[in-house]
C-alpha cells in the first residue's frame, strides 16, 4: 500500500524535519510562495450573482482573514478554495481560481482530491457520532495513507497533538466525540482535517459557536500550525482578524442598480497591519473603526 | 354621573378568573372527542373479541404447532395453515431480498446523488403517486408481468416467487419514502464534515449518512414488509390457492402457494358452523405475525426518536 | 511506509489534483447501480399504466360500448354493466368516510390539542395497532360482527351482507389514516396562533374550533381526500362482506359489489376464467378506472398537503 498521490516535486520538510528550526520573522514584503491566486472570482446561485471581482493572492504558511459583514460572500468565497460549493446544485464559480499555478476548475480536477489537500474546519463543530480515535483516522482510512495499527496510531496522535488535543483525550479516544466540550470539539475537528495531510486549512468562522476561552486557544493553535500550513479563515470578527491574520480581505455588499439585489464585493485586500492602521478605501476604515456594520 | 365601582371581595375575583360560569360548551366538545377515541378503542375490542373466541380453542385443543404444520384440508378437524404459513414467509423474504436494497438504492439517489432536476423531480412525483396505487392494482401488474407475461418461465406462474415479487413491488415506494426521510433527517453539518476531509460521496453515504439513517430506513421497511405481509387482493390475483392442493413446501418458489391472508378470506367464506373455530385461529396466527412484526418496527423508531 | 506527520506544500501539478483513479471508479459504478434502482420504480410505474391501458383497450375494443350500461355486473355471463360496481363504490365510500370522518378527526383533535403526553403515549400506539391490522381480518369482523349485531338489528329487512356492513368495516379501516394525517396538519399550526388566542382571553373550545381546525383545514381536507381514495381501494372488506351481487344498487343496504371486489371475484377462480373470451380482460379496464379514479384523488390530496408546508 502506498499513499495515493503525494505531490513529486515536493519541496516540503520531511516528517523528520524539526518545524522550530524555520525561521517566522520573515517580513511579508520578502513576500512568500503564492499558494492561490484568484481573477476576477464570482459566485453564482443560479442567475443571482452572490460575490464578483475577487482578486486576490494567498500566501504559503500566512494566516489570510476575509473579513466584512455578514451576507457579503466571504464564505461563499472561502468555499471556492477546495470547491465545496461543488455540492451546491445551483451554485456556479466563474472566473480563476488557480492553485500552485493549476487552475482548481479544471475538468481533469477531482474535488476530493483537492479536499484531502485543502481541508476545511466549519462554524459549528461537526464531529462524526464516532469515537475521538475514529474521528481522527476516518479521512487516512478513505485516502489509503494508512490502515488500522500502529501507523494510524501515529497518525492520530500526531494530529491530535498539532491541535492541541492530545493530552485531554489520550486515555480516551476510543470514546464518543460528541462528549467532548464545544471547544474540544472544534479541536477535534481541526485534528480530523490535519490528518489527512493538507497543504491549507479552511476555516469557515471556526469560533463563533465558542466561548471567549475556547476561542483563545484555537487562535494560539493557529498560530501554532501556520508555519506548517496555509490557513484562509473567515470571521466576522474584526479583532480576531487583527490578532492572529497576516493578510486580510475586506468584503461587502452592494446593492445592484438595477434589481433590489445583494452582491458581495471584496474592498480591499492588504497586509493586516496596514488595513487595520492605514486602509486605503474609506468603506473598510469605516467598517474597522466600526462605524458600519 | 358617576360610576360606582363594584365592591371588589375575593370571591368576585375568582369568580372573575374561572370564567362568568361553568364552560358547557368546552366540556361537551372535549366529550365529544373523547367518545370517537372510545369509539376506536370499542371497535378493536370487539374486533379482537370476534376473532378470538373459537380460534384460541383451536389452538388450544389441536395446538399452534400442530395447527400450523398440518396442509389445507376439506376436512375442518384435520385443516391447518402449513401451506399458508410457507407461502407468507416466502414472501416475506423475497420482500426483503428485492424491496429493500431497491428501495434503499433508491432513496439514496434520490436523496444523495440527485441534483435538483426535472427528471429527479419526476421520479419523486411518480414514486409518491406509486404509494396510493390501492393494493389490487399490484395484484393487476404482477399477474401481467409475472404469471401471464413476460417473466413467465423464470416464475413457473402462479407461484410464490410472483407472489413475493408481487408484493416487492408493492413495499417499494412505502420503503423508498420512509428512507428517504430518515436520509434526509441526517444533519448536512455531518456530511460537511466528510467532504470537507476529502471523502467522495459514496464514502461519506456509507461512512456518515447510512449508520445515522439505517434505524429509520429499517423501520420503515418492517412497517412496510408488516403492511404487505396482510395484503390478501393482490394475491387473489396472482393466483393464490383456494382449495387444496399438494406441494407448498419451503423453497418450493414455482410451485403453486397460498398465503395467511387468502386462507383466511377462503375460510370465511366457508360454512361458519365447521369453519369459525379454523379462520379465527388462522387469524390469530396472522395477528401474531404482523402485529409483533409492526412492534418490533415501532419500538426501533421510538428508541430512534428518543435518540434524536 | 514513510509516516505522515507534516505536510507537502509546494507546487503542484494537474496529475496530482486528479485523484485516485480506483475511488473514482467506485464511485461511477455506485453512481449507475443507484440510478438504475431509481429508474426501476419509474419503470414499474410505467409498467402499471402500459399494462392496465393495454388490456383495457383490448377488452373495450371486444365489446360494444353500450354493453357497459348494462344493469348487471356479471363478467362470466358476458355483461358488463359498468355502473353497479361503481354505484357499489360510492356507496361504500359514502358509508366509510361518514364513519371515519368525523371519528378520525375528532380522535386527531383530542391527540393533538387536548391529550397529555401520557395519555398520547398510550392512545397512539392504539391507532397504529389498528391501522396495522390485515384487512381480511376486518372483513371477517364485518361479517362476523358488524353484519349480525349492528346492521340486522337495525335493518332486519335488509340482506345480511350489504354495501352498509362493507362500508362500515372500510371506515374502521379508514380511521387510523384520517387520525394521522390530521393530527399532522393540526400538530402543524403553530403554537404562536393558539397563545395570541387565549391570549385574548378565549376559551380553550373556542380556539380550537374557530382558530386551530382552520388553520390546518388544508391538511385536514388532504387528510379527508386521503381517506376517500384508501376507502375506493380497499378490496378484501368488501370482497368478503358486500354480497357480491352484480345489480345496480339503490342504496347501501343492497347487497353489491365495488370495483375493486369485482376484480378480486373474477380473479378469485382464475384458473378457470383465463381465456375464456375477455371476462379477464374486464378486470384490466375495471383496475384502470380505479387507477384513474384514486391517482386523481392523490394529486389532489398532495396539493393541499404542500399547500399546509408552504404556509408554515
């Protein structure tokens, strides 16, 4: 049994690699390698156009924020990155959306292939009704990276350990996942989406069903893992974004002149610092200074 | 002028509180309600009441085993429900080989794969319509295809197989619609959480959505397999026995049959002096049957729905 | 087997988005049994009305139209006088929905708006152990009980089997049908209606009758129409407590048949009919009647059904 697909040309550390020894000062004008880039990006559901014109770049280990009020597309737009809104019926992607240079809309794409590669981590914590080991090792069963025994064993602490998990639940993983608290849980299911090896990690307002604790230590994960991995988090809110983002992308909504319709619109999209301190568009000081929305 | 306020006491205000005066009317209409329950529950009674009486005498005196294992007869003393009971049990099981996988497969479609077209619409229109075909209708279609048509020669006609499959076409939208709903109460958020770790849609359907849905999908095919399991009309179609006749031996499926239901109707048919006592203990055999089997399927749901 | 603990960023190429080949094979031929079961209904479907219009065409086409107005109902004796068994039927409805009308409701009322979670818990599985019952064993009750202690009693004139004992015995049969969809549709208005209505200080009666029950009149009149198409098709109460007899009938204390009991007794000496000139065809037009007649009840119901989801 061999691991299905690991990219050939592979630049990354190995397992053995020690991850502290890479350097986190880099400044973001010595800008990293762009993992996703983006033209002219929009969202249909069905003839109503949910978001347009995003054009963006994200960056390989950045945390990159889409922040804006609600109902401005940036979940629709997250959804994009590892094309869940596949599941859609009625939603269509027009636009690019690249990946490391391939276009992700493809035909020759598979989207579950790009799901292993690009997980993602939803609002409300969604564990399978399956025991905390299970949970962990359901998405390396499906991909073949490993079968029952020892190198799941391994798979599993690992992941539990890169989410902060481990040493709560060690002595009893074979139990439900759905005893486990809130926060817990939202661990779990960042572990559950780091075990099967992604590259990036959505986060889709990964803490808003969370307490001001909980939401704590998934924000110092996250600072955590993002050496390891790129991670798109949406949030709605501005001082998370200001906190743990590298970049942010700033959304909203216009209301169409000709019909009584909504469509998200992204604003701005500049390194954190200087949207929060120095944003060029008056809609996002606005919206940061919180005079709207 | 002024208006004097009327001295107020504690008597006036509960009496103010419980109304000007007694509620007639709401108490008759809650009466009224009440009697149609009694009503329902008079009925089965007598229902229950009227099919007993010489039937558990029947069993008693010649026993349920030996009742159930003597074959049709002229004779009332000596008849039993042997053939009968081969003949319901067969069924029962080519209900569950066919109807269930069928109807599961279906629902699965419609539910999981089905993107919202047209056509998926159709199909969901055409299995809710199928589940109001009254039952004699079936009866029609498997004489059609199963004993005088095309299906001829695998089914040896009027067999148990045409009655089994007869009676799978007939559970099938009713295991469809209850399977589909249960697949349906399953939470997206769970199947979010599978493709979003790169699982294809078969994996998170056998993986995620079947476990959750199966009590559901299960119940709804005993409740069905229950349902079809007293259908008598469509078998009167398909040629069910109603005289003796020799064969009706378990794995016998090209064979002639008959089934509970149909003895029953046969006998009632018959004499009521000689042939009370026999109908009445095929009835309760039947009543055994599909009552513990309609248990057995409403206690998984309860325990089902308590879960929820 | 080289551990995997750290991830592989980097560039990728189109080859290593495209998957595994073998999970996507599976999915394909999951994606094509799935359908092909999904389109077996359709074909059964197809099946039914092919058959049903075919064998019909081909009995009307052995008859002269105007036999069908013949006053009698005797297929083996070559007369086809449609309007008996469907006289037979609208009188047995009429007989069922009147006794399982109102029941049905009121049980549904009491379930829904009045019965504590205790008692629901006990008066429910009653209903069910009801409609679960077979209806030949009805049937018998019919003939056994219902004919000899209620209809003699009161119509001492009258045949012991008749279209009246049939009747009452599709109605029991009809209740638990009537109770479940009503009490869905009553369960279905929401609680807020029923607070603003003792909240202006109505009795409970009054909220009931004037507010709830028209609420969900949509999906009480879909439960009535329900129950007119289950009564249309039952076969076997009928069959076995009707009489049988192939003459008009005038009210429902002749004896008679329905449509669906004319095809049980056709078919009922099936060895001995088939080939004999169209008498089997017969049941093939009579079944297409009773298609036509319960698929338009049906669609009809389930417009008033959608009409109750849309609302609330």
């Amino acid at each position: 049994m061999t691991p299905i697909s690991q990219p050939q040309q592979s630049t990354a550390p190995t397992a053995t690699v020690d991850l502290t020894a890479q350097t986190t000062d880099e400044p973001l004008e010595r800008a990293k390698p762009k993992v996703f880039e983006t033209r002219d990006l929009a969202v249909f559901y069905g003839d109503f156009r949910a978001v347009r014109d995003v054009n963006i770049a994200v960056h390989q280990s950045e945390i990159t924020a889409f922040i804006g009020p609600s109902g401005c597309g940036k979940s629709t737009v997250l959804r994009c990155f590892n094309r869940m809104n596949d599941l859609i019926d009625i939603a269509r992607v027009d636009g690019h959306l690249t990946f490391h240079g391939v276009d992700l809309y493809d035909k020759a794409v598979n989207p579950v292939e790009v799901r292993r590669r690009i997980g993602m981590v939803f609002q409300k914590p969604n564990p399978f009704p399956k025991s905390i080991y299970e949970n962990v090792a359901y998405a390396p069963r499906l991909a073949g990276l490993a079968k029952k025994g020892s190198a799941m064993d391994e798979i599993v602490e690992t992941s539990l350990r890169k989410a902060a998990l481990w040493d709560e639940v060690k002595d009893r993983q074979k139990k439900s996942a759905l005893g486990l608290s809130g926060g817990q849980q939202q661990r779990l299911c960042i572990a559950r989406a780091l075990a099967v090896n992604p590259e990036v990690v959505l986060m889709d307002e990964p803490c808003s069903a969370l307490d001001p604790i909980a939401t704590g230590r998934i924000e110092d994960l996250m600072e955590e893992i993002k050496q390891q991995y790129t991670i798109i988090i949406v949030t709605h809110n501005m001082q998370q974004a200001a906190r743990v983002s590298d970049r942010c992308a700033f959304f909203t909504t216009e209301v169409s002149e000709t019909s009584d319709t909504r469509t998200g619109v992204l604003v701005e999209y500049d390194a954190t610092e200087k949207m929060f301190s120095n944003p060029s568009d008056e809609r996002t000081e606005n919206y940061v200074t919180g005079r709207f929305g | 002028m002024a208006i004097t306020a009327p001295e107020i006491t504690t008597d006036v205000v509960r009496a103010r509180l419980q109304g000007e005066k007694a509620d007639v009317s709401g108490a008759a209409f809650k009466d009224l309600l009440v009697a149609c329950l009694a009503m329902v529950l008079a009925a089965l009674i007598a229902l229950i009441a009227s099919v007993s009486g010489e039937g558990i005498d029947v069993l008693w005196r010649r026993g349920i085993v030996e009742f159930m294992s003597e074959p049709f007869s002229i004779r009332p003393q000596a008849a039993g429900v042997y053939q009968a009971v081969v003949g319901t049990v067969t069924c029962a099981v080519i209900v569950a080989v066919f109807a269930f996988p069928l109807g599961l497969a279906s629902a699965i479609y419609l539910e999981e794969y089905a993107s919202d077209t047209f056509f998926t619409r159709a199909i969901d229109v055409v299995i809710r319509n199928l589940a109001g075909v009254p039952a004699v209708v079936y009866g029609l279609l498997g004489y059609a295809l199963f004993v005088g048509g095309p299906f001829k020669e695998i089914t040896g006609g009027s067999s148990v197989l045409s009655a089994g499959l007869t009676l799978s076409i007939l559970v099938l939208p009713i295991v469809v619609i209850t399977s589909a709903e249960a697949i349906r109460a399953v939470p997206s958020a769970l199947r979010e959480g599978g493709f979003g770790v790169g699982a294809t849609r078969w994996e998170v359907t056998r993986t995620l959505v079947l476990p959750n849905a199966l009590p559901g999908v299960l119940t709804g095919t005993i409740l069905g397999l229950a349902r079809a399991l007293g259908e008598a009309a469509p078998l009167i179609l398909v040629g069910a026995a109603t005289s003796g006749f020799s064969g009706g031996e378990p794995g016998d499926l090209t064979g002639r049959f008959t089934a509970l239901p149909n003895i029953i109707a046969t006998w009632s048919k018959l004499p009521p002096r000689n042939w009370t006592g026999n109908t009445q203990a095929a009835i309760l055999v039947t009543l055994a049957l599909v009552l513990g089997i309609n248990a057995v399927g409403i206690i998984l749901r309860n325990r089902f729905e308590k879960k929820k | 087997m080289t551990a995997i603990s750290s991830p592989t960023p980097g560039p990728v190429s189109l080859e290593d988005l495209a998957g595994d080949p073998k999970r996507q094979r599976v999915e394909r031929v999951v994606r094509a049994v799935l359908t092909v079961a999904a389109l077996t209904s359709v074909l059964i479907s197809i099946a039914i009305i092919y058959v049903l219009f075919r064998d019909a065409v081909a009995f009307l086409g052995s008859i002269r139209l105007s036999e069908l107005n013949d006053d009698v109902w005797l297929p083996r004796g070559g007369r086809f006088g449609l309007l008996s068994p469907v006289l037979g039927t609208l009188w047995v409805t009429l007989v069922a929905v009147v006794i399982a009308g109102p029941i049905g409701l009121g049980a549904a009322i009491y379930l829904s708006e009045y019965a504590k979670p205790r008692v629901r818990r006990i008066v429910k599985p009653i209903v069910e152990i009801l409609a679960s019952i077979p209806s030949v064993v009805v049937g018998f009750f019919a003939i056994r009980f219902i004919a000899p202690e209620i209809t003699e009693k009161i119509f001492s004139n009258s045949p012991s089997q008749n279209l009246l004992v049939a009747g009452i015995g599709v109605g029991l049969l009809t209740i638990p049908l009537m109770t479940s969809v009503s009490e869905d549709a009553l369960r279905a208005v929401p609680m807020s209606l029923r607070e603003a209505s003792s909240g202006l200080g109505a009795k409970k009666v009054t909220t009931v009758v004037r507010v709830v029950v028209p609420a969900a009149i949509s999906g009480l009149v879909a439960g009535l129409i329900l129950s007119i198409s289950r009564a249309i098709g039952e076969t076997m109460v009928v069959f076995l407590a009707a009489g049988g007899t192939g003459t008009r009938p005038d009210s429902p204390l002749d004896g008679g048949l329905t449509i669906t009991s004319a095809m049980a007794s056709v078919a009922s000496g099936t060895d001995n009919v088939v080939g004999v000139g169209n008498t089997f065809q017969s049941i093939f037009f009579l079944g297409l009647v009773l298609f036509l007649i319960t698929l338009s009840l049906n669609v009809v119901a389930d417009r008033f059904v959608r009409r109750v989801r849309q609302k609330y």
